[in-house]
C-alpha cells in the first residue's frame, strides 16, 4: 500500500458498495470524507441504486452536522469506467451487495464485508425510523473509526485484509 515518500501522506480511495445505495454506503461516504486529515477519499455505490438518497439518512447526516452536498445514489458501473478512481478498499455494506458478483475492480483493492441492518426496511413510527437510522450510523462511524486508525503503511497485505475482514465479524481487537 506504501510507495509515498516518508514526508508524504498517501491517499486512499475507499468504496462503499449497497444494492440501493441510499442509506448505508451513503452514510459511510459522507463519515469518512467528513474525518479531517485522514488520508482517505470515500465514495459510494449500489449494484441497483435506488436513484435518490433515502430521506432519513440525509436528515441523520444533517443532525450529525456532517455535508450532505454531492451525495447521490449512483451505479457502481461509474467506478469501471475509464477515468475512474483506483480504489484501494471496496466494502459491501448490505448482504444483498455481498452475495453479488462484483465487477473486478482496477488495481486489485482490499475488499471486505461489513454487514449492517437496512435502516431503508425498518418499520415503525418515524421517530422509531429516525432512531433506527442513527443506531446504523453510528455503528457505521465505529467501524470507520477502528478502520482509520489501522497502522495501514505497516501491515503487510495479508494482515491487513484479516483486520478488515475481522472488522465487518465485529471482532473486537480489529485495530
């Protein structure tokens, strides 16, 4: 993952991947481009995107005062394209997403699955949404958090794909 000079910090380019891309990988889009001064450029995706950003989750993103400029609901078809950015990490946010088959993305990137419960499905009152959003969101920013913080120029290939993988099993000693 190295090849920066020392006095250089290098960037990453993460991928969230859904099937609808209007909730979870949008919410983890806007976390992790929010995080100042981390090397990471995030971006999202579905395989079948929904076309519009679901509500609830742009209103959690306002109340976590975080932007909610530029988000959309967009195909992953956009990061095969020539011109593309090169991800280093893709991340499937939603089961439906894991059992795809994913397009072979450029560059070989470290993938994982970090499972999350579809806050889109969830019935209930509108504060019982609202709630439920939020809890999904803030376990989305725990899981970025421990993956910011991972000594990511000094572990080798196969140590880091086993703490991205432990982390989508919720596995505590990930970092």
């Amino acid at each position: 993952m190295s090849g920066a000079p020392e006095n250089q910090v290098e960037s990453y380019n993460v991928l969230f991947l859904c099937t609808g891309n209007s909730a979870r990988s949008i919410m983890a889009e806007a976390y992790l481009n929010s995080l100042p001064g981390r090397p990471f450029k995030a971006y999202s995706a579905g395989s079948h995107p929904a076309g519009k950003v679901n509500p609830v989750a742009l209103d959690v993103l306002r109340t976590a005062k975080l932007s909610t400029e530029g988000l959309r609901s967009k195909s992953w078809d956009e990061f095969e394209a020539p011109g593309a950015p090169k991800m280093n990490f893709v991340f499937t946010v939603c089961d439906n997403a894991a059992g795809e088959v994913c397009p072979i993305w450029p560059g070989q990137p470290m993938t994982a699955h970090w499972p999350f419960a579809d806050p889109a499905a969830f019935e209930g009152s509108e504060a019982e949404k609202h709630a439920f959003f939020l809890d999904v969101f803030r376990q989305i920013r725990t899981r970025i958090d421990i993956f910011t913080n991972l000594p990511l120029r000094s572990l080798d290939k196969l140590a880091l794909q086993k703490k991205l993988s432990d982390l989508g099993r919720g596995v505590v000693g990930a970092a």
